[in-house]
C-alpha cells in the first residue's frame, strides 16, 4: 500500500514537468513465478530528467521490475509503460533510447574488456569514442584484459562504461555500484550527477543508502514485490520522526501530551524527544513559548527510514522486538 | 548452492578442522573428505553419463565381435587383414595377440585405444572442473573462506577422479568377463585404462597450475592426451621404442589377453606420483585465480567484425568450429585411406559382408565409404546440437540480457547462433567430404573420388539441420528442457551403429532422419527425402521463433 501522502509529493520536480509524460510508469504490476510472486500489485512512477532511487531488501523484486522494463519478462497483471511505449511490445525501439546495467555482470570470458564496450556500445547504435576512453581512464579500467580474468568490481566497470558512454535517454542501473570501491563508487556519483545535467533519467536500484541521500531526487522503497512508499526524500523524512534536544530557560511542561511526540526524556536542563514530521511544528512552538536558549535537531537518516520498513522483519528475524521508539 | 552451503558449514565446524599439532602436510589438505563429497555429488549425472558412455562402447564392440568372430578361421582371417596394416596400426594400436589370434586380442585391438582415450578424456575434465574452472567460479570465495587446506581442491579432486576411474575401468573389466572373456585378461584389461586415467588426472592436475586459465588448462590437457596418441602411433608403426613415452603405450603395453606383463603397471603409478608432485610444488608457488604462465592480453578496441550479434557468435564459436572440423577432419582422411582395405577386411567374413551389403547396392568399397560418411555425420551431428545449444549456455550464463537490453531482437540473437550452427555444419561435412576423398583418391588413384566424396557428405546436412531445427525449437520452447535433444541423438547414433545387431523394427529405426538420406555413394542420389528432412528443419526452426518470442527469457 502506498502511504496516503503521496498525493502532496508534487515538488520542483513535478512543477517543471508538467505535461510531459512519465518515464516509467508502472501500476499494480504483477509477476510470478510458479507459487512465487515476484511483484505484487507494484506501482512505480519516475519522471523525465529525474534520478530515483528504487529501494528495498534483497528478494523484494527490484531486478524482476527492470528485467519487465526491459521487455525480458511477461507480466501476469497490471500496466507497465516506459519512455510512452509498451516494454513488451515495443522493445527494440525503446531499447535504442536506454542503456542498462545489470547488477550481476556476466560477460564473455574470452572478450576483452575494451571489446565488450564497443560490442555493446555499437549495438545499441554506435559508440561515442571520447566518452568511452574517457570513462574508462576515469574509472581506471584496463580495457586489454580478458573478462574472465576481470574481478566483480571491474566487471562492473565494463557494464557501466558501456551503459555510460552511449547517449541513451533513460539509465536503467540496476545496483550498479556493489562491486565497486569507494573510490570509484565517487567516480561512479560524478558520472550520475553529469548524466542528470544532460537531463537523461535515472532508475537506480540500490540497498546502499549514502549513494540514494547523495543522487537521488526521489525515491521508492518496495518489499515483496509492492511499493511501501514513494516520494522524495523530504517527503519520506517528514513522515519519520526527527530527533530534538533542546534547552530552555523555562522547566517544560505538557510536552508529552502533544500528538505524534515521543520519548520525552529529561537530564541535566535538556530535554530529548522524538517528533513526527506532520507535528514538529506544533512540537517547536510549544518549546519556544518556554524560551529556548539551544536547540539540536537531527533529521531522520534513509537508514532509519528503511529500517522503519523493514523493521518488523528485522525483529521477527531477532525474535524479540527492541527497545526503540 | 544450497548442498554447497551445508558443506561450507560443516567444514566450520569444529571437528571437521584439523587440530594444530598435526603436522604441516596433513593440515594443507584438511577438509579434502568433505570436498570429495562434495565433487561426487556435483557431478553424479555428468560421472554416470560418462560411465554409460565409456562402458557402454565396451559392450557394444564386446556385443558385435561376440557375434561376428565364432570360429578361429574367423579370428584368423581377421588377424591376417590386420597385422602390418599400418594404417590400422596408427589408428589402433601394435595388436599384440594377433599373432595367435583369441577373441580377447581381437576385443583389445577394436577397443582399448578408444576406451583409454575416453577415460584420459574424462580425467582431464573432471580435474580441471574441480580445480581450475572451480578458482574462476563465485563458489571458490565460499570454499576457500572454510577451513579448507591450500592443497585440499587439487587433492579431492584427484581422489574423486580416481575413484571415477576405478569404477569406470572396473565397470569395463566387468563387461569383459561377463561376455565370457578371461578374468585375468580382463583385469589386465581394466588396469591399464585405471593406470591411463590417473596418468592423465596427474597431467591435468599441472595444467591446471601452469595454464593461464581454465580453458587454457583444458586445451593443454587434451593437447598432451593428443601428444601421448601421436607419439605411440608412430612407436607402434616403428621400432616399438617411442611406445615407452606414451601413457596410452604404457596401457597396451600391459598386453591384456596377450601374455600380460603386470609389472608395466608400474609406470602408470610412478608417472602420476611424479606428476602430483610437481602439481603440489606449483600450487605452493602461485597465486589462487592465476597460472604460472600470464593471460594474454586482448584488443583494446573490438575489431569491425564484432558489432551484430552474429559477428558475436562466430567469435565466441570458431574456436569449436575449427576444432571438431581438424578433429572430424583426420578421422575422414584416414577412413578413405583404409577404405580400399574394406574389401579384404571383409573377404573371409560372410557376416560383415552382409552387413555392409545391406547399405546399398553399389561395391563393398562403396558401401564403407557410405557407412565412413554416415559415422562422420553422426559424430559432426555432435557439433551441430552443441552450437545451437550455446544459446541455451549463454542464457543461463546470463549473459544474454545485456545483449537483449540493446535493439538487437530476440530472433536475430536466436538466429545468429542458429546462423552458425548451420554454417559450422555444412564446413565440417564439406571438409571431411573432401578429406575423406582425398584418402581415397591417394589409395585408389582416382582423383574424382574427392568431389564425389564431398557430394556425399553434403547430402547428409538435412538430416543433420533436423537436430539443429529440434534443439532450436526446444531452445525457443525453454532452455531448461532443450538438453533432451541429447536423448533423440542418441537414439539416431542406436539406429544409426546398431541397427542390425539390435534387431529393431523399420516402424522404430524411421524416427531417425538418419535412415531418410540417401546413402551415397552405394546409393544413387533421391532428392525427396532430402527436401523433406530440409523442410522439417525450417519447420521446427520456425517453431523455435516462435516460441522464443513469447517466453520470459531466464
Ligand atoms: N527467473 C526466476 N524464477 C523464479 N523466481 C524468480 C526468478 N527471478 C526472480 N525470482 C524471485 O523473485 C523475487 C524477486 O527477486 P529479485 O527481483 O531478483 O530481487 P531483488 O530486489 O533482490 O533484485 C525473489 O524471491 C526471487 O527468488
Ligand atoms: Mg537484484
């Protein structure tokens, strides 16, 4: 089920793409396989020009979503669009307008590295050689080398090279980074970051969440095949609570009685709670009308919104529910 | 990966570790019962197909030379075609016995450089399986992160490739002595394919060290195996001494039902000592993953012909396509050399000459060279199901979804393949058409035999195209399933070989397209059934198409 905010998620960057159609639009999509069901009544919207974040545990049916998009799987249900065309039906034609990169790469252990990008890159239509040699010493890649003998990490550097250096409209990535190093998981951000200035779109699927905080405008968590929620970060923060500390010149009182406060914990003249986003207005003027004289407010991390989703599932696994909140 | 897990975890268990005051030897190869486990587990269908395989050819030649060689005036005729035939010589071996000839001597002589290379064959791959491809696979990490010694890979997988030859070459002794044939001679028999097959596990045991990587170690393997046949046919042809420095000498050296020299054994036992040795030495001095001699390196930049998927998949396919075609290829030029022989051969023999009788109405020599083109189309058949299923290889690879990813349609990648499996075919039958002439020619002196031979061979492609139409459509239909095209190619090799031993109804031996084509050149050229077998192929082709555009691709 999507959480009822979605409604308000029209940010910047809904307002300067009105009219436009969606990149990707998915709904109620349904895929199984035998007993299993892959996706269950998903939904996923991604706007032109915007890079989104697909999130969620492993198993949760990320790769089943991009394996549709690509035309590679039959759905059992549902609607599934892309770039305005049907994935299924129009593939080859969608296919010169995107590039893809599977998170699991495999590649022909008897072709060099070089010549897996051009393969690739000359498929799709034909390879931007500036671009190609200069990602591949951007991302330190020795093209000479036989794929078999590659590591995961550069294998994922060819994958990524190739799906880079074309000119497709809508990046398809598909936990693109999980091989890498940190060093070239920074390279790998620039190259995002570059991509979005062209104004491609961007569907990046990934459970490493710093990489989501830093690229992406807006993001959607699934798990067992359904979207648990979908908006941008702001949104899903606001609907996590904030931690506050606070000092004041006046003792507080009543601030346990406020709705969607929490925790409220006294020590040494500070105070400690939790707010929901919807009540943390209501929260701070309630505390300023006691004088605040310093106040410490973290906002909610994409981990603590991720491990509110799967929270449950955490603690079933522990088989005791903690302490928090 | 599940049985892979739960071995993984009870090797992290306490007692399956090797406790500290073991010496240092013992602990380098800890947790190799577990790994031999393992490794039998893995290949339990791969090891009894080979078993069936390998023991399988032992009856069926034990089956026909039972039933072809009764009377001692049979044996002897049989010798007497034989011996200092050096063509036959070079293919088969010295034919110790056959001056005194026994059914045993004549078995070994039909048989026992086949089943010796079959079993170094075997040795080979499952070694290198085990240890080297093993390295390059995403479950090393796991193993290697077990409390598992650094030796413990090469030395359980020598051990379960032992203990596969032992019942192999046992199974082979079994057979031997069950068609009434000494046990002793038997024993001798199944000795020497043992002692062959851990010579060659101890050869792949050190290419599998030196090579640069697993297809490497495998090639090299195969190239010493080839080296060992080449270097005892030109002993056996010549003074006899070359023989000693060839495991395949070595074995029929033992002289099974000839007078058996058991201490011979020895060799075999001392070679693969020294062999494991030098392996174990190796893999002290080398890094996990990597050889002793560099990868080379490839192209920076993929060549013009790389860009369609068909300039893929005669890339990733040609290396198959020139083997089997060198490989098929020496085969054909040898049958035509011995083809003029046939007559001789089959002089003194009523039966064989019915048999081949039976193939058509033209000469013996005419009838042998049909039956010569018919057992090339067969093995070559081999080739042609194996390419259409790289389709299948390449899917479960998963490396077919990048390629799908692109605007390349399905069909094109299903047909690029397909393009190649055709094309690969009618090469290698035009090659061993034309080779198989060439030998004749040289023999009969009659230059027109090459493109007559070739006509020949040609005309067995459409029967051929049926196997690459039915593994297409499997293939179009699901992956997974698309091996049971093996089972149909069985059955043609049953009918094809066997048929008059077997006794088998018309109605049965029809299923296979191998009884439709014309037989030349003892036949006269019909082109019905030849059109017919084509449009069957373009039918199932057509088929797989369909098929293939309609499924979830896995
Ligand atoms: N070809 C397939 N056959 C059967 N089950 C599949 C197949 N592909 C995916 N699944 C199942 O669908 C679910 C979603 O998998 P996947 O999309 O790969 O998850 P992830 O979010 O980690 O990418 C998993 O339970 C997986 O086992
Ligand atoms: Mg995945």
């Amino acid at each position: 089920m999507l959480a009822d905010w979605e409604g308000t998620t029209k940010g910047s960057v809904m307002s300067t793409t009105v009219n436009v159609a969606p990149a990707i639009s998915i709904s109620g999509l349904v895929k199984t396989f035998g007993s299993t069901r892959a996706l269950d009544g998903l939904d996923l919207e991604v706007a032109v020009g915007e890079v989104h974040g697909f999130l969620g545990p492993n198993g949760a049916g990320k790769t089943v979503t991009i394996r549709v998009l690509l035309g590679l799987l039959r759905t059992d249900g549902g609607t599934a669009r892309l770039l305005g065309g049907d994935p299924w039906v129009d593939a080859v034609e969608l296919h010169r307008r995107i590039a893809y990169v599977p998170g699991d790469v495999n590649l022909w252990p008897n072709l060099s590295g070089g010549e897996t990008i051009d393969l690739l890159a000359r498929l799709r239509g034909g390879v931007d050689q500036r671009k190609r040699d200069d990602l591949v010493e951007r991302l330190a890649l020795d093209p000479r080398k036989k794929c078999r003998a590659y590591s995961k990490g550069n294998r994922q550097k060819v994958a990524l090279i190739a799906g880079l250096a074309s000119d497709a409209e809508l990046l398809l990535l598909d936990e693109p980074t999980s091989g890498l190093d940190p060093l070239m998981e920074s390279v790998f951000q620039d190259c995002i970051l570059e991509a979005t200035r062209e104004g491609r779109t961007v569907l990046l699927s990934s459970h490493i969440l710093a990489e989501v905080e830093k690229l992406c405008d807006r993001v959607t968590i699934i798990r067992q095949g359904r979207a648990v929620q979908s908006g941008t970060l702001d949104d899903l923060r606001s609907l996590t609570r904030t931690n506050i500390t606070a000092a004041t010149d006046r003792p507080i009182v009543g601030l346990d009685g406020l709705d969607g406060v929490h925790n409220v914990r006294f020590d040494e003249g500070h105070v400690h709670f939790d707010v929901d986003g919807a009540a943390l207005d209501g929260a701070i003027r309630h505390l300023s009308s006691f004088g605040i004289h310093s106040l410490v407010s973290q906002p909610p991390t994409l981990e603590e919104l991720f491990l509110r989703h799967y929270g449950d599932e955490l603690a079933a696994m522990n088989g005791a529910e903690r302490g928090v909140t | 990966m599940t049985t892979l897990a739960t071995d993984v975890a009870r090797m992290a268990e306490p007692d399956a570790g090797v406790s500290d005051d073991r010496p240092e030897l013992r602990k380098s190869v800890a947790g190799t019962g577990l790994l031999v486990r393992f490794v039998l587990r893995r290949d339990r269908i791969r090891l009894l197909l080979w078993f069936a395989g390998i023991v399988g050819l032992v009856v069926v030649t034990a089956a026909s030379i039972a039933g072809l060689y009764k009377t001692p005036e049979q044996l002897a005729s049989y010798a007497r075609t034989v011996r200092g035939n050096s063509a036959l010589i070079v293919q088969a071996g010295p034919g110790y016995g056959l001056d005194n000839p026994t059914t045993g001597a004549v078995m070994m002589n039909e048989l026992s450089v086949w089943t010796i290379l079959a079993i170094s064959l075997l040795s080979v791959f499952m070694m290198i399986r085990h240890t080297r491809a093993q390295e390059e696979s995403e479950q090393a990490e796991l193993i290697r992160a077990a409390p598992v010694g650094r030796h413990a890979p090469l030395a359980a997988a020598l051990v379960a490739t032992a203990i596969a030859d032992l019942v192999v070459a046992a199974g082979c002794a079994a057979t031997l002595i069950f068609y009434g044939l000494s046990a002793t001679g038997s024993i001798a028999f199944g000795s020497s394919v043992f002692g062959a097959g851990l010579v060659f596990a101890g050869v792949a045991a050190v290419a599998a060290q030196a090579a640069s990587g697993s297809r490497a170690a495998l090639g090299l393997g195969s190239a010493v195996i080839g080296a060992a046949y080449v270097v005892r046919a030109i002993g056996d042809v010549g003074n006899g001494v070359l023989s000693w420095f060839s495991p395949i000498g070595w074995a029929q050296s033992i002289r099974a039902f000839a007078d058996e020299r058991w201490w011979v054994l020895v060799l075999p036992l001392f070679a693969t000592a020294t062999l494991v040795s030098i392996a174990v030495a190796l893999q002290g001095r080398r890094d996990f993953g990597a050889g002793l001699t560099a990868q080379r390196p490839g192209a920076a930049a993929a060549g013009p012909r790389l860009s369609s998927p068909l300039g893929l998949a005669i890339r990733l396919q040609r290396a198959s396509v020139v083997g089997w075609t060198v490989g098929l290829g020496l085969i054909a030029f040898f049958y035509g050399i011995v083809a003029d022989q046939a007559e001789s051969i089959l002089e003194d023999n009523p039966e064989m000459k019915d048999f081949f009788a039976q193939l058509g109405q033209g000469s013996i020599t005419d009838a042998f060279l049909s039956m010569s083109v018919l057992v090339m189309a067969l093995m070559a058949t081999g080739f042609t199901i194996s390419s259409v299923l790289r389709l299948r290889a390449e899917e479960m690879a998963g490396r077919t979804d990048a390629l799908l990813a692109t605007p390349v349609e399905r069909r094109r990648l299903g047909l690029s393949h397909l393009a190649v499996a055709i094309g690969g075919t009618v090469a290698i039958m035009t090659i061993c058409g034309l080779l198989l002439g060439a030998g004749f020619a040289l023999v009969s002196a009659d230059a027109g035999q090459v493109v007559r031979m070739a006509v020949a061979a040609v005309v067995m492609v459409p029967a051929m195209l049926v196997f690459a139409g039915l593994a297409f459509a499997l293939y179009g239909f699901s992956p997974r399933w698309s091996p049971i095209v093996w089972a149909a190619f069985v059955w043609a090799l049953v009918a094809g070989m066997l048929a008059s031993v077997l006794n088998l109804p018309d109605r049965v031996l029809d299923l296979s397209p191998f009884q439709h084509v014309p037989a030349l050149p003892a036949d006269s050229m019909a082109w019905p059934p030849v059109v017919a077998l084509l449009a069957v192929a373009a039918a199932l082709m057509a088929l797989g198409l369909w098929a293939l555009d309609r499924r979830d691709m896995s």
